[in-house]
C-alpha cells in the first residue's frame, strides 16, 4: 500500500493484479511439499448461469458454474474481493460432480479472484477476477405503504417505511424505520434488523403495542453496541402477532428491498466536483525535507467538507504548513483522520463529538498550499504523531467516492 511507484489513480484492476500477483506463490507453497496427496481443486472456467447481468458478469444473487478438477471435495468458496480480508464473502456449496459445482453470489461479494475450499484442507489458486456487479440499490419507501408480506387472516395489516437506502456508520439521524398498524391490534411485535449477505437477525427490537393507528419508529445508527456494523444490505423486519397468534409480516422471506437499505463504513469528505491530482499529491511524494503524509485531493475554494467518519475531536488548530486543521479519532476504528488547508477553523473544539457526514469546514488554502485542496491523512493506532503512523489514504478515497 505504500508503493510509490503506482501512478496517481489506481483503480480496482491494479488491485486485483496485485492478488493474482501473490497466487502462483501461494499454490507453489501447497504443491511443493511432496508426500503425503492433498486433492487440490482447481478451476478451469467460471460463468454465470443464472439472475445474471450477463454470461461474464455477475451480480448479487447470481448463481455461478465452475467447472474443474478435483472438485467432488469441495464444501465452500471465498469470493476474494479486494485486496484485504475485509471484503471476502464465502459460502458452503457442494460440488454436482468432480469436475462441476454451481455457487451462489452472496449479496455482499464484490468483484475479484474466487477460490475453493474442501473439508480436508485442499484449497484451489485464486482464480482471475470474476466480474460482481452490486446489487440493484434498494426500493426506496420513505413514506409508510402498505406491506407486501405475509398476512394471516385476523392479523394486524401493517404499513412501513424506511427513511432511507443508503445509510453510513455513525451518522446522525441514522436510518428509521417506521410503521404503523391498522385493524387487529398487536399482541406482540417485533422488529429485527436482518443482514441481507447471510439473513441473520443482529438487533431486535420488541416495541410495546400502541393503538392501532399510531406510527412508532425506530432508529439505528449503523451500530452494534460500541462495534460498527459489516457494511452491506440490511433490511427491517417487522412481525407483528394479534392476541390469537394471527401474524403478519411486512415483507417476504429473502426480500432484499422492503424496508432496506446499504450500510458504508465512511462518505467521501469534499461534497463537490474534485480531483486526486497527479504524482505530486500522492502519499509518499517527495516534499522539501519530508515525505508527502496523506493525499491532496482538489476541489473549488469553499467546497462543503465532511467528517467521512464520526468520532472525537482529537486536535483542532493552525499550523504554517498544515493551515487550519482538525483531527477526527474515528469512532468505531483505530484510525484518526486529519483534515488540512480548511478555508476557515472548524466550528467544532478539541473534544466534541462529531457524527460522519457532519460538515466540519469548507476546502481552502490556508498555510503552505497552492490551489485550494483538501489534505487528507489516515493514521494507524494508537494515532496521530502518537506512535501511529500514516498509511495511504487513497484506496480508502477511492472506495469512498464510489458510494457517496
Ligand atoms: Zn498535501
């Protein structure tokens, strides 16, 4: 990650690159010991078979076919992503025969190599990457409608909404979902919070039954206890039940756009038209004495500016060379984040609490700039010229742009 030698806009490819670049090694590894016969699957073709965007192009629900060797073993299978663990995404398949298996694409599986696992240990060589296209945002349903799901006769019938489809750890308001019942009146209800990638619940809810009529809501900020959540899809799941055990639900088993929305992990900070530069505002560029700590990324002088993660206010001052500029200790993360050039200070101080998208300034100039830009750092822990140290910030930018 700290290869200054790649050119300035790095994109997904050169990533993936890198991790077909570290393959032949690692199956040379497996292969050279000789001895004792490990069956080692390898795949020969990948293509998509169904609820595909096309033959080579997968998406979110998809199902593949892999065709091989050695295959009758295998009991499950990575989708590799990105460089990094943080994305990887398997699930348990079971081969049709030695020589063919078909795969699910879990929701939350991005773009990259795949490789396959058997139960005693054999494991294939990452693959060339296999095209994901995500998943189709979800439907949008703000305002209450009535629930598709399931109703039992006798059952409340029940209207939800969800404020929103796209939500980010830490901000605030977080996303809400909202309902409201109408005939029978609850007995009991319940509200879980559903992960799309595997359909477990990770949060309920059991809200008191109100008269019928009344809209109650709920709220979450992307968050569980004081861990941030996994991005990806999550839905609300809503049952209500009437005194006799009729029940209703507002949406079906597996639906993956009622009342649902995609969590990210960060927003990209500069809300307006901007640029990463050339070789000069890259990490690790040669500046008169030191080394370029973060990443420029220009934008017009005054662009609104965001925390792109939540957290504490670690350091707000002027410095000649950094100009005005904050430090956030994102929430949820070991990283800081520091933000340099602000046009004017930062209304927030040293210790407040600051929520991801909140505006924390506007792009400037200010100390050793030229052009209005936007200085970036991430800093690993324990943080900031606190015995951490600054990676390259620009994969992370580059994620983020993508979504936000
Ligand atoms: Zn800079």
């Amino acid at each position: 990650m700290r290869d200054t030698r790649l050119p300035a806009k790095r994109g997904a490819c050169a990533l993936i690159l890198c991790a077909l670049a570290a393959a032949p090694a690692a199956s040379g590894q497996s292969s050279g010991g000789g001895g004792v016969y490990v069956a080692t699957p390898k795949v020969s073709k990948v293509a998509c078979l169904r609820k595909c965007a096309s033959k080579q192009r997968a998406r979110g629900g998809s199902v593949l076919k892999i065709v091989g060797t050695e295959l009758a073993g295998v009991n499950a299978l990575t989708y590799l992503g990105s460089y990094g663990s943080g994305d990887d995404a398997t699930v348990k398949v079971r081969a049709g025969s030695d020589h063919r298996l078909n795969a699910r694409v879990p929701i939350g599986a991005v773009t990259g190599p795949i490789a396959l696992a058997t139960a005693s240990g054999g494991r294939s060589a990452p693959t060339k990457p296999v095209l994901i296209l995500p998943p189709p945002p979800p439907e949008p349903n703000a305002e209450l409608s009535p629930a598709p799901g399931p109703r039992v006769n006798g059952a409340p019938r029940l209207e939800t909404g969800t404020s929103r489809t796209k939500a980010f750890v830490g901000a605030r308001p977080g996303v809400t979902f909202s309902f409201r019942l109408s005939g029978a009146s609850a007995a009991a209800l319940k509200v879980e919070l559903v992960s799309a990638a595997d359909g477990v619940a990770l949060k309920t809810w059991t809200p008191q039954e109100v008269a019928p009529d009344q809209v109650q809501s709920i709220s979450w900020d992307g968050r569980l206890g004081r861990a941030a959540a996994k991005p990806g899809r999550y839905s609300f799941r809503l049952t209500a039940a009437s005194a006799d055990g009729a029940e209703a639900r507002n949406s079906q088993a597996g639906d993956i756009d009622r009342d649902s929305f995609d969590l990210y992990d960060n927003i990209f900070p500069i809300r307006g038209r901007h640029d990463f530069g050339g070789g000069g505002a890259e990490f690790g560029a040669g500046r008169a004495g030191h080394i370029h700590q973060g990443q420029d990324v220009f934008a017009r002088c005054g662009t609104r500016m965001v925390a792109a993660r939540g957290g504490r206010v670690k350091f707000k001052q002027y410095h000649a060379a950094a100009g005005h500029y904050i430090v956030i200790d994102g929430a949820g993360t070991d990283i800081d984040y520091a933000y340099m050039h602000l046009d004017q200070p930062s209304p927030f101080a040293e210790g407040d609490r600051v929520y991801t998208g909140q505006t924390i300034g506007a792009v400037g100039d200010s100390g050793n700039a030229e052009g209005c830009h936007l200085h970036f750092e991430l800093w690993s822990a324990p943080g900031w010229y606190d015995g951490g140290k600054p990676f390259d910030p620009l994969p992370s930018l580059t994620a983020w742009d993508s979504w936000s």
